[in-house]
C-alpha cells in the first residue's frame, strides 16, 4: 500500500496540470491578498466586519478563496487522479500488479487527501507571510463568536483550528468528487458533475449547504461552538457515504474492458 500511495504521489505531482493548478491557485491568492489590503475589512457576514490586521488576516481571506478550490483546482486534481487513468486505458496494466483491487482506489484516495492537506498548508502559510508583510502590526487580535484577545501565539492556534476545519470540508467535497467520477468515467462530465452536484445543493438545500461556496462564517461558527449539527451530519455523511460507496462500486468494476 505504500508503494502504491508513492507510485500514485508521483503521478499527481509529475502533471503539468498539477503545476499549474498551484501556480494558478497560489498567483490567486496573492492578488486577493492585495486586493483586500485596499479594503482593509474581513467579512462574517455582509452586516459583521473587522479590520484586517497581520494575525487575522489569514482567516478573512479563506471565505474568498474557498470557491476557488471548490470550484476548480480540488475538483480538476480530483478528476485527473480519479479518471485520466481509466479514459486512457492505463488501469489494464496497472491491474495486473500483485495488489488487491480495492488497494488502488485506496492509495488514490490517501494521496488526494495528501494533496489536499498540502494545498491547505501551502494557503495557511502564504497567508500568514501576507499577513505580515501587508497589513497593519499588532500584538493581539480578535475574531468573530468568541469573547477575548488573541495572542500573536493565541491566534497562530486559531487560524491553525480555522484551516483544520477548513481541510475537513474539501476532505467532504473529496469523498464525493471520488464517487461521482467512479460513477462517470468520462474526465469532462465527472469534473461538471461533481460541480454541478455542489451548487445544486446549494440551491436545493439553501443555508445548509452554503458552506460549500463560502465557509468562512460557518468556520467561525464551529470555532465558537454555536454551529448547527446539520453542518457536522452533512460533512460526516458525505465522508462516511462518499468513501464507502467509491470502495464498493470500485471492487465491482471491470478494466479490462
């Protein structure tokens, strides 16, 4: 299974794709960062602002770029992984490999989570360096729906906490990407799937499901522990439903033909 999760690690970050993605994801990032400097306000909800500072800042930006991941760079990883394989027929020599077949969609889907706690990493430090260099010193900070001043150390944990939660909520949207693209192989309908599927929640279930296009307010919400338990049962669900189903509909396929 090592072997496998490396083989696969190797494959991911050997795309050209994959390189682009980054450079596309971490040249958004910057701008935006930029951009918010000429408003200088974090955003809970269009009624509730702060002023941004260099320890809060790191939160404020992830509301704007969540989409973003959502959207297009996780789901185009996600799909290439997922599906490029099976399209161009490459699953016929890998099956031969003295693996259990329910091994290979495993280390695909230990790698995807790698990645994306990479991508997380790499947004949770950029930021923290953005933080610094372009916006106002301070020595304490606050954030919304809990009571008291951060530390520069206090409120190192807490944007730590906010891209944790962060990560557990591409960890859902990952755990569907990979049943929807075991469900149509087909690269382009798979990426417009898994898409379409997460803005026709939002439509369909309204609030509840919001969090997909913009998390920042419901971040803040888990932090301060005044969060719904509909955001923890849909997260859980998807987890639970996505890997399940993406492990069972995988040991029944046939690449050979």
């Amino acid at each position: 299974m090592k072997n496998l999760v490396i083989s696969e690690l190797e494959r991911v970050w050997s795309r050209g794709k994959t390189k682009g993605l980054l450079i596309l994801f971490i040249g958004v990032t910057i701008l935006w960062g930029v951009f918010m400097k000429q408003s200088d306000m974090g955003f809970y909800d269009p009624d509730t602002i702060m002023k941004l500072n260099s320890l809060n800042f790191g939160v404020f930006i992830v509301r704007d770029i969540h989409p973003l991941l959502v959207f297009v760079v996780l789901p185009m990883l996600y799909v290439d992984c997922f599906n490029g394989e099976h399209s161009l027929g490459y699953y016929r020599n890998v099956m031969i490999r003295p693996y259990e077949k329910w091994q290979f969609i495993v280390s695909k889907i230990i790698a995807q989570i790698i990645v994306t706690f990479i991508v997380v990493f790499i947004m949770f430090v950029l930021t923290s360096i953005l933080g610094e260099l372009c916006f106002d010193k301070v020595k304490s900070t606050e954030f919304f729906k809990v009571s008291g001043n951060f530390s520069f150390f206090g409120a190192f944990i807490y944007r730590a906490k906010y891209y944790f939660v962060e990560f557990v909520i591409l960890i859902s949207v990952l755990s569907l990407s990979s049943l929807i693209c075991t469900i149509i192989p087909n690269v382009v309908l798979a990426f417009m799937s898994i898409v379409g599927f997460f803005i026709g929640g939002i439509y369909v279930l309204g609030d509840d499901f919001f969090f997909f296009l913009s998390s920042g307010k419901d971040i803040f919400d888990v932090l301060g522990n005044v969060q719904s338990y509909n955001f923890y049962i849909i997260i859980v669900s998807f987890i639970i439903i996505g890997i399940t189903s993406t492990l069972t509909l995988w040991r029944r396929k046939d690449f050979l033909y």
